[in-house]
C-alpha cells in the first residue's frame, strides 16, 4: 500500500502533474522546469523529489545538469499504470497545451547560462 499512497500523493499536486506531462515531451533540467512553471528552484526540487521518490520520475547526471525524465514504470505497478493513463490526459487543458507548445523551442543554453 505504500507505494500507491506515494504515486497518489504523489498526483495529487497540480505542479506535479505539470512537470509529468511536459517531460512526456523529452527529459528537462531543473531550470528547464523553473522557467516553465515559474516556480522557485527549490519548490521543483522538492516537486522532482516527491515524483522520484514516487517513481515516477528518474533523475540522471550528466557533467554539470541532473536531468530529468519520466522512469520506466517497471518498480512499481501503480507508477507504470499512473503514467500510461496520464499519457492521454489533460491534453486538451488550455495551460498543459501552452505549456507543450514551448517545451521544444526551451533552451538549457540561453536559461541556465553554463
């Protein structure tokens, strides 16, 4: 039952489910995220803890940037069944669609400034 509660909780923040469906696109770095929510840095750090915690998110290393990408699914039953299902959701919602539309034009580059 543990696993469940945190992939509900886990759901259960509008923010949260935000940063699922735009890294439905492609895997993002923290200040990808922060310029596309317009959240602080420390609130997505917290939301990506809370959704890896979950399993719901994996987090990879890569020189400088932890990047961030949707996880397999294939540790826990109801994060894998939670991500099929958000595949199909939300799609039409005016604020997940303007924010689909940007994630392929977000550069790390030009926001992060290595």
């Amino acid at each position: 039952m543990k696993q469940f509660i945190k992939v509900m909780k886990a759901l259960s923040d509008p923010s949260r489910v935000k940063i699922l469906k735009i890294l439905q696109s492609k895997g993002l770095c923290v200040c990808e995220i922060k310029t596309l929510l317009g959240l602080a840095q420390p609130t997505i750090s917290k939301h990506l803890k809370l959704l890896e915690d979950a399993g719901l998110v994996e987090s990879h290393k890569d020189k400088l940037w932890v990047n961030y990408r949707l996880a397999s699914g294939e540790d826990n039953v109801y994060a894998c069944t939670a991500l099929q299902n958000l595949q199909g959701w939300l799609d039409d919602d005016p604020e997940i669609k303007s924010l689909l539309a940007v994630v392929p034009i977000i550069d790390r580059a030009n926001i992060c400034k290595e």
